[in-house]
C-alpha cells in the first residue's frame, strides 16, 4: 500500500530535553492510525511535528512522496494536510461559514486582487465555497449554525466544527488531535461512527492521538505508543494494549521512576 | 449596498460644507479628513490583521517628507506626490512588517515604537535632506492640469478641500473593499489564530505583510495630503504623540469595525473645537479618555454596539 | 586618550540614570506583564518635584530626596490602580495603550501646571555632608559633584535593591512572582500588594532619576518622552526582567551613546539603541544576557 505520510528518525529537542527520540510513523492510504502513550510521552510534540507547527532537529519527512522536512505550516495544509486541536481550536469572530469558508481559500483559483475589485468570478467561487460549507455542516447536522458565532456552540458542536473545517479543503491526510476528549459517552460513539465514515466516504486516511482507549480500539488499524519520546511498542491494538511493555508505561512508569529515583 | 449609499450621503454632506462654512472650519474639516484616513489605515493592521503598531506618526512623516522633498527637489505636482508618497510609505511598510513576522504582541508593538522613533530622529537629524529641525516649505500646490488645460485650482483652499475630500473617499472605499476581501478574512483569521490560520493553508507571511503595507501606503497619502496643505513639514509634527492619537481614535470607536476608528477620528478631531476654551486641556482630555476605554470598554464604541447586536 | 576617559565618564552618567529608570520598568515588566510607557513622567515628576522643593520650599537636599521618593511612590501607587489591577487579566497591549494615555495626561497636566519652560535644579553641593568632600578631579577626567551623585546613587539604590531581592522576604515573593504569578499566589504570595510595592520602587527609583538629572539638565513637561524610550532600550537589551541585565545594559547604552556622539556624530548618538533594540529583539528576544527558551 502507499504512504501517505512517513516519518523516519524525527528527532525534537527542547534545550536539553529530548521530547520525540528517532520515532518512526506512518499511515497508509485509507488507514486511520493511532498514536497513543501516557501524559507527556511526546504525542503532542509528534503531532505538531507531523503538521509543521514544529521543525524536527532530524529526520525525513514524506508527505504523499514530497519531502515535506523543512515546509512550513501553510504549505503542509495546501499540499493536502488538515487537523483538529486538542485544545478546541476556531475564528471566535467569525461565523461558523466563515471559519469553513477560509480553509478552503487555499484551493480558490481566483487572485486575491480578483476578490479585493468584487468580480464575478471571484465572487461566484466564494459563493460555491459557502455553499460547500453548508452542505458539510448539513452533513454534520449543523446547518442551522451556520451563520451563528462559534462561541454560540457546545463543545461537542465546535468539535465537529473543526472536523468539517478539515474536510473543506479535501485532505488526503487529517490529523485528529483527542477529538474525544471532553465528550459525554454517548457523544464519543457519534463520533467513532463519524470518523469511520471519514474515511469510508470521503476516503481520508487519519492519524488520531487519542486518549480514549474505545475509540482507539473501534477505529484504529494499527497503534504506535510513545513513551517518554520513544516509539515502545506498534501494531494491531488488540494485541498492542495486552503488550507488557506498553502496560508498564502507562501503569507501572510512576513505580519504575520513583524507584530509579 | 447600504453602506456605500452611507458613504456617498455622507461624502456628499462634506462636500457642500464649504459653501456654508467659514476658513477655519473648512481646515478643521480637512485635518478630520487626514485623520480619518490614518485611523482606518491603523485599523486595517492593528484592528483586523491585530498587529498592533505605533508607528502610523512614522508612516505620515513618511508620505509628507516624500511630497516635500520631491516637491523641493524636483519641482513635482501633488497628483505625483500622491502616489510617491504611497509607495515610500508603503515599502517602510514593508520593512517594519518582517519583523511582525517573527514577533508578537507587546514585543512587536516595542518594534514599532522603536520605527517611530528611529523615523522621527532620522527626520529631525538629517538636516542636509530633511532640512532638520526647521523642516521643508512647500510652495502652493500647482493647479492639475491636461494638455495644457487647467482642470482644477488647488491653491484656494475650497478646490484643496475637495481634493482631499476626493483622495479620502478613494482611500476608504480601497480599504473597505480590503477589509471585505478574502485577504480581509484572512487578516481576521490571523488576528484570532495565527497558528490555525496557517494550519486552514493561510499564507500568514503574505497576510501580515499586505496589512503593513496597506495600514503604511494610507498613512503616507494623508502624509503627502498634509504636507501641500500645511505648505510644509517639520519633524514634530510626526512624532509617537501623533501615532498615540491615532491608537486613541482607533480604540475608542473600536478596533477591527471599520466605522469604529471612522467615528473616533471624527470626535477626537471636532472635540477640541467643541470645547472652546477647555481645549487647553484637549490633550489630557485624549489621554484620560484613552485610559478609560481602554479600562472599560477596550473593544472601543461600535464594538461594544455590535457585540449587544448580536445577543 | 584624555577625553576618550572623560566621554566614559560622560557616558556612566547617563547611564546611571537610564539604569536607575530601567531597573523600575523591567521589574514591572517582568513581574507584572506591564509594558509601561508612562515610566518617564516619574522621572519628569520626580524632577519637578525635587525642584518644587528645593527651590520653591527651600527643603534641605535629605529632605528634598524624601520628599521626591515619597510623591513618586504615591504616583506609582496610582499608576498601579489604573495600569495594572484593571487590566491584569488582558493582553499586554492593553497596558501599552493604557500607559500611553497616562503618559499623555501627565505630561499635559504638568505642562498645565510648571508651563512649557524648561527649569533646572540648583544643587548647592556644598551644603551636602560627604558629597562636597568629594574631589572632582579623577586623573585625567572631570567630575562635578553633582554628576558623580548619580552614579553614586545608582549604585546605592541598586545595591539596596538586589539584596532586598535576593535575600527578604518581599524579594522572594517579587521574584516568584516573575516566575509564576498563578503558582506564587498559591504559595501564599500576596499578589496585588507585590504589584502594588513594585509599582511604588519602580516609579520612586525613576523619580529619584529625574530629581538628580535635573540640576543637570533642564527638565520640561515631555522630557520623559527619550527618558522612556531609553529605558525600553536598556530593559530589551539587558533581557525584560532581568535587573542585573538592566544595570550593565544602562551603563552600556549610556557609554554607547556617549562615545556615538563624541566619535561619529552628534547626531546619531539617540538612534544607535534603537536599531540595537529591533535587531535584538528579532535575533535574541531573551536580550544580551539571558538564555535562550522554547517550548512545545
């Protein structure tokens, strides 16, 4: 199967530091992926990482075959790179279109220049953009937020926000970061469903940290666990969770420290 | 459409003022001109893109010493001047806009004080270009001419008027038009989130830079504006005190709003003139009033008025 | 060589005062997140009311000094209630604007009440104990009293300063807090009067700035205008925050200067800090001396 990302040997330090160490990933097309590990063991980092907010200190790369090392942020997205924040992540004042309409400004064939004198063509594909925009939250069932603030929302509604403002731009590749994280039981089974038709309908492949272990076992192909920055154990996570290793990092690590200590 | 008929009916309003008003209140009217086009220029970088700056005092010098000089050295027309003045303005712009690049917040608002200052020393050091402490004198503005056909006087002060008046509306319908474009949202996006908007595939670089530029380029027409018609420039009338004003008349009618700095350019121009022998105390006044919106109200006036609008 | 000294000596003048106003703002900076531009009208207010008291109440110099410490801190305690306890919660441009709009009353209100002409302080020496003892001759280089005062004061203050940092109790909190203000309140640290007492130190050190640098130069209502600019300067390069940052780079902006002035041109001796302060900021934002920071 092809590679959508692959990351080989990233390396990230903060001062003295080693938050990611030589960690390998990658997700292949049509596969959601789980990155998982306790508190502080670099998931964040890697993420960050994978989408450009950070530049590794070493290691390659690959995004759907272009070395992607050194790109920033806004090119990663234009090449076909979406996420969601774990910290919910919105325009607060603009409106809910608004906020999917600009994630798809990067794909408008229009000049800004075009835009900024109000001709038609401009004016049409902003016109398309918006009705894409309600279309997906219909799809979301959301519509009728459209054209509210976001703070209007829960959190379980903003979260699906972010969500479809990833779809907006038809990403090969979404990067969902906890997207369970602050939602009610019955919330999380939508949004396993949710996830699933992602990449069932629109057929995105999906990296997914998460801390929620259901969602991880519903939805996930395979599982990498980062501890302390080190890739410990990778594959299926059925059989990865009963791993001791893994078990050890995320239940025994406090005795082991302590007792090192 | 609504708000462009305002505009017009307002343009309009100001256009017949001349006839009924006297001299005195014809200027006054001209400097509100002047400071309308540099709170909505401010507005555009600090209010939507929210890049704060103090150094629109900087880019007005900018524009007014190019009209002068230009006008000294090589005998050149306003309608020339104009555009000079624009692009002088607007490449400083540029130039203080990379650093905004990499810094945010009060580190680049110190930036910016730190360009005015510079811009404001070089001016008032430079005497052999600047002329210095004593400044430029401009002479009258040459009439616009066509084929050796005069169009328009500007040495009366009405014909001035209205051109400043014709300059002012060209400059609030470019940066209405910005400010509603998709580079306008994407200047909002920027002010929200920096790192999302570059993650939503945002050319952040591109957005803060077109926002200098433009916030620069607008203050450098008011800059060229002011220079014919004060018939000349010296440094202090380009100084940070200057930018604060601005920063004030922005603030108080609310930032990012656009009619907001509109109307806090307007009230802090007329108060003065409303207050008669009080304006002795026109300064202290701005300042007092800057610290109180700031402290009660620091989304300015029209921003509190939408804010109710939209419960 | 003779005058390359006495330019030094020039040069460590100003400088005391740019490290006696500087130290006050980064420490409202660095413990407050206060970026305050009406620093410089407590040096203009500290220079007026030294001179309002020596030569307008005839008050002996001791008692000149008391009184200028104690109007400068009743300024800073105002200066806290409208800059700092309002908006503590916002972003730190809210406290730019804020001190811009203080800064621009102040001055109009002394311009109101002391009139736009520039005054000067009379310093009789003479009558000052230990200070008229002083030689005003160091070897090739010339001091008068009243100029060695300044450095001597600095020194002093600063002095008194960092022990209080470092070794009380008000210290600790004020460095705690620097470090942590949510964590030091849990600590048991009493967040608003440290806010309170740094804001009163940091105005008073500036207005004992302004009262000494007055029988030097004129002082006139906007003086503080370049005195807060060069404060920015020094608090930028010397790392905000960092006190003994403040002191070497005040000293060092102050020798800069005067050497710029002396050997290159009068005229670029104001605009040096100022490039320094923007290539400072884009090339090492933790200033000269502090350590460089990142974090995921």
């Amino acid at each position: 199967m092809s590679k959508i990302i692959e990351a080989k040997g990233i390396t990230k330090r903060f001062g003295g530091v080693v938050a990611v160490n030589a960690v390998d990933l990658s997700v292949e097309k049509g596969q959601i992926v789980g990155l998982i590990g306790p508190n502080g063991s670099g998931k964040s980092t890697m993420v960050n990482l994978v989408t450009g907010e950070l530049l590794a200190d070493e290691g390659g790369l690959l995004f759907n075959g272009h070395d992607i090392s050194r790109m920033p942020l806004y090119k990663r997205a234009r090449l076909g790179m979406a996420r969601s924040f774990q910290m919910l992540r919105l325009f607060h004042s603009l409106s809910v279109e608004e906020n999917l309409v600009l994630a798809s400004h990067m794909r408008m064939t229009t000049s800004v220049v075009d835009s900024l004198f109000g001709r038609a063509a401009a004016r049409e594909e902003t016109e398309r953009a918006r009705a894409k925009a309600r279309e997906l939250l219909a799809w979301f069932d959301l519509q009728e937020f459209a054209e509210r603030p976001v703070t209007a929302m829960s959190i379980g509604q903003q979260r699906m926000v972010e969500i479809a403002r990833g779809l907006m731009s038809e990403p090969t590749l979404l990067v969902l970061d906890e997207p369970a994280a602050g939602l009610s039981p019955p919330n999380v089974d939508k949004l396993i469903v949710l996830i699933r038709r992602l990449r069932d309908e629109f057929g995105i492949s999906i990296l997914l940290v998460e801390h929620v272990m259901r969602v991880v076992r519903d939805l996930c192909d395979r599982v990498v666990v980062l501890d302390s920055g080190q890739k410990i154990a990778e594959g299926v996570p059925d059989v990865v969770v009963k791993d001791p290793v893994v078990v050890e990092a995320y239940i025994g690590s406090g005795w082991k420290r302590r007792a090192q200590a | 459409m609504k708000p462009y008929l305002i505009g017009l009916a307002v343009a309009l309003v100001l256009a017949v003022a001349p006839f009924v008003l006297g001299g005195y209140e014809t200027n006054v009217l001209m400097m509100m001109l002047f400071f309308v086009i540099l709170a909505v220029g401010l507005d555009l970088v600090a209010g939507y893109c929210g890049q704060f700056s103090f150094a629109t005092g900087a880019f007005y010098g900018l524009g007014a010493y190019t009209a002068a000089i230009m006008s000294r050295d090589l005998g050149s027309p306003i309608w020339l001047n104009l555009p000079a003045g624009a692009v002088v303005a607007g490449l400083f712009g540029l130039l203080l806009g990379i650093p905004a690049l990499r810094l945010k917040g009060h580190f680049l608002a110190i930036v910016t004080i730190a360009f005015q200052t510079i811009v404001y020393l070089v001016i008032s050091q430079w005497t052999s270009f600047t002329g210095g402490q004593v400044g430029v004198s401009l002479p009258n503005p040459a009439p616009l001419t066509a084929f050796g056909v005069t169009l328009v006087q500007l040495g009366s002060l009405r014909s001035y008027y209205w051109l400043t008046l014709a300059v002012a509306v060209i400059c609030l319908l470019l940066a209405w038009r910005l400010a509603h474009s998709r580079l306008g949202s994407e200047w909002i996006a920027i002010r929200d989130d920096e790192t999302l908007a570059a993650a939503v595939g945002i050319d952040t670089t591109r957005g803060k830079l077109t926002a200098f530029i433009a916030s620069a380029a607008l203050a450098g027409v008011a800059g060229v504006l002011t220079a014919h018609a004060m018939r000349g420039v010296t440094p202090d009338d380009f100084t940070i005190w200057i930018s604060a004003t601005v920063v004030a008349m922005m603030v108080l009618g609310g930032r990012g709003t656009f009619i907001g700095p509109i109307l806090g350019a307007v009230f802090l121009v007329l108060m003065p003139e409303v207050l008669g022998r009080l304006a002795e105390y026109k300064m202290l006044i701005y300042g007092s009033l800057l610290v109180l919106a700031i402290t009660l109200m620091p989304e300015g006036v029209i921003g509190r008025l939408r804010r109710r609008a939209a419960r | 060589m003779d005058l390359f000294l006495q330019y030094v000596a020039n040069g460590v003048v100003t400088g005391s005062t740019y490290v006696l106003v500087a130290v006050g703002l980064t420490l409202i900076f660095g413990i407050l997140g206060v970026v305050n531009f009406a620093h410089g009208e407590f040096y203009m207010i500290g220079g007026y009311v030294g001179i309002v008291a020596i030569t307008m109440l005839k008050l002996p110099v001791l008692a000149a000094i008391a009184v200028v410490l104690l109007a400068a801190a009743l300024v800073g305690l105002v200066a806290e209630a409208i800059l700092h306890k309002p908006l503590k919660s916002r972003d730190a441009t809210n406290s730019i604007i804020s001190s811009f709009g203080l800064a621009v009353a102040l001055q109009n209100a002394a311009l109101l009440v002391m009139g736009p002409q520039p005054q000067r302080l009379n310093l009789d020496v003479s009558k000052i104990p230990v200070l008229s003892s002083l030689p005003t001759d160091f070897g090739p280089v010339f001091l008068p009293q009243q100029r060695t005062l300044i450095p001597l004061t600095m020194v002093i203050l600063i002095g008194v300063l960092y022990a209080v940092l470092k070794y009380t109790w008000t210290g600790r909190s004020l460095r705690a807090m620097a470090q942590h203000a949510t964590v030091a309140r849990l600590c048991g640290v009493r967040v608003q009067s440290v806010a309170v007492v740094t804001f009163m130190v940091g105005s008073a050190l500036a207005g004992i700035a302004g009262m000494l640098m007055s029988s030097i130069f004129f002082v006139y209502p906007v003086v503080g205008n370049m005195i807060a600019l060069k404060a920015f300067t020094v608090v930028i390069l010397g790392g905000m925050g960092n006190v003994a940052g403040a002191a070497v780079a005040g000293l060092l902006l102050g020798i800069t200067e005067s050497l710029t002035s002396a050997y290159v041109a009068n005229s670029m001796r104001d605009v040096v800090g100022f490039v320094f302060v923007i290539l400072v900021l884009l090339f090492r934002p933790q200033g000269l001396f502090g350590k460089a920071a990142e974090r995921s």
